[in-house]
C-alpha cells in the first residue's frame, strides 16, 4: 500500500514562530502536494512539486514556502506563523506524469497534520 | 463563482435508501473527475473515478455529462457506513496538473 507520512497529527505555535510541516511518500511518486482545509472552503493547494528541487505555487501560496531536496520528501513552511493559518495541512503525492502509463490520477493523502496557532 | 460546486448538505437519510449527489464544475479544460470520500476528522480517500460513459461500483454508480459540466454520485441500499463526507474532484491537465476540489456534501445514514 501507498503510504504517505506526515511528521505531525496536531501542532500548537505562537504567532511568529517558524512551522515546518513534514510528508514522505514511500512509492517513488514524482508529484507531490500541499492542501490546507478550511470548514466551508474545502481543500486549498497551497503548492505543489512534480519533481525534485521543482515547485509550483497553488492558490494560495502567500505565507508559506516549500522545500523539496529528495523525491519521497515535501516540506511546507511557514515562515512566520499567523492566526489564519490556523488549519488542517493535508500532504498528497500521486504517480507519474500527466497523461503517462502510471497516471491513475488518484491523490494519496497523508493523515493530515493540525496546526493552531495562538 | 466556485470552480467546482457542490451542496454542502446534509443529507439525512435512512438506512436502506438511494440518495444522489451533484457537482457542478466551470472549467471546461477539466478532464478528469473523481468523487473521494472523507470521514471525520480523517484524510479524503478514492472512492471512484468518474469516466464519460458512466460507470459502477456495487452500491455506487457515477456519471459524467460533459456539455452541462456536471457529475453525479448515486447511492444505493445507504448502509450506516456510508456516512461522510464526498468531494467532487476535477483534475485540469497541462503539462502538469490541477485537482480542484469541492467543498463537499455531508451525508448521515441514519439506523
């Protein structure tokens, strides 16, 4: 089974504080993603990677930054924690190139990792 | 206007019944569709691919009309089981791709 691992199920920080989110995929898959939900507003992309040291803003990148230095790693940070980050941070990762023999298109998801911030 | 929009519910139904579901997306590049399911407080899961000529999964049945931009989710015989949530999901193609998610529709089956 795809098995995506997020390094935290629940986060407090203060406001101001640096947050790194981790998420490892052990499936060689070569997209990787970062959502935040949100009651009412679904899930957002914040960014996404479709190949190492790649990255691509989502809809919502303002605060946030990525990191992504292997293939099975993608890392979500925030670089001065706010109040309206406060969320739900849901990893994704999924095989292959668009429209590629491996392309199911299904999106494994991590756990998800619940951040506060006070 | 939401790109993908979806009733939020929720949906009340008993045990036993069919209940439908409707997703309504804007972008005509969508080129894939799939309905997830969610539980609380836990991460959306694949429940099934939705292909142009419709398609069937034992209690479940998903249909795709491209010309109105419009996905459905019909279940049959609700089981106490089924209670969720289920996105809609559209996966744009270029290149790389988009996923665009609806926000969801609640449904509660009820003993």
């Amino acid at each position: 089974d795809v098995k995506v691992t997020q390094s935290s199920r629940y986060l407090v920080k203060r406001t101001g504080e640096k947050v790194f989110l981790e998420c490892v995929q052990d499936m060689d898959h070569e997209n990787m993603f970062w959502y935040r939900q949100d009651p009412g507003l679904g899930l957002r992309l914040i960014y996404f990677s479709y190949d190492v040291k790649m990255k691509e803003k989502g809809d919502i990148p303002e605060g946030y930054s990525v990191s992504r230095e292997k293939k099975e790693r993608f890392s979500l940070i925030l670089e001065s924690a706010s109040t309206n980050q406060t969320s739900m941070y849901l990893c994704a990762s999924t095989p292959g190139l668009a429209g590629g023999h491996s392309d199911t298109g299904e999106l494994f998801f991590g756990e998800g990792s619940r951040l506060t911030v006070l | 206007r939401k790109e993908v929009e979806q009733d939020p519910g929720p949906f009340n139904v008993p045990e036993g019944a069919t209940v439908a579901f409707n997703c309504t997306y804007s972008n005509s590049a969508s080129q894939s569709f799939f309905w997830y399911r969610q539980d609380c407080r836990k991460e959306p899961k694949l429940l099934m691919s939705v292909y142009s000529s419709g398609n069937e999964d034992g209690r479940f049945t998903a249909q795709l009309n491209r010309a109105s931009q419009y996905i459905s989710l019909l279940i049959r015989d609700s089981k106490l089981s089924d209670s969720a949530t289920y996105l809609c999901v559209v996966r744009i193609t270029s290149g790389t791709y988009k996923y665009i998610f609806g926000t969801g529709t609640r449904l509660k089956v009820l003993a």
